[in-house]
C-alpha cells in the first residue's frame, strides 16, 4: 500500500521559509500571492494487512519520527 503523510508547521507557529518563498515571488511581480506556508509532504510504501493495520502503523511512526506535534500538524491518506 502506498501512504502518504503530509506534514506542515501549525498555523500560530512562525513559517520563515513561507515568508521567504512569498518575498520572492513578491520579486518575480507575483503580488496577488499572499499567506505562503510551506511543508513536507513523505511517500511510503507499507506492508500491512488491511488499510486500519497501515493507518496505525503510519500514525505510530509519524508521532514518533516524522512530525514534531508540539510545532507541526499531519495528516495522513493511505491508498
């Protein structure tokens, strides 16, 4: 099964990158982009008998690893 978890900083949290992306289109003439916030998106292949054994496994290994939850939110599609 294919998962993947998409992972981006919560929305009280500072998105230095996302103003840096947003201050440089703002230079390429782009003034109608506003509010850029970037993240990460994870791709995974998992081995699991059924898409609630994946969901758990991928949420387990996303707390513990991949996403920082004090800063980060996540969300995950398994397909």
């Amino acid at each position: 099964m294919k998962a993947i978890v998409y992972i981006r900083l919560k929305s009280e949290v500072l998105d230095p990158q996302g103003q840096a992306i947003e201050s440089a289109l703002k230079n390429l003439g782009e003034n109608d982009i506003k509010n850029v916030r970037q993240g990460k998106l994870i791709e995974m292949d998992i081995q699991a008998d059924n898409k609630k054994d994946a969901e758990e496994k991928i949420e387990k290994i996303t707390k513990s690893l991949l996403a920082n939850t004090v800063i980060e939110e996540y969300s995950i599609e398994i397909g």
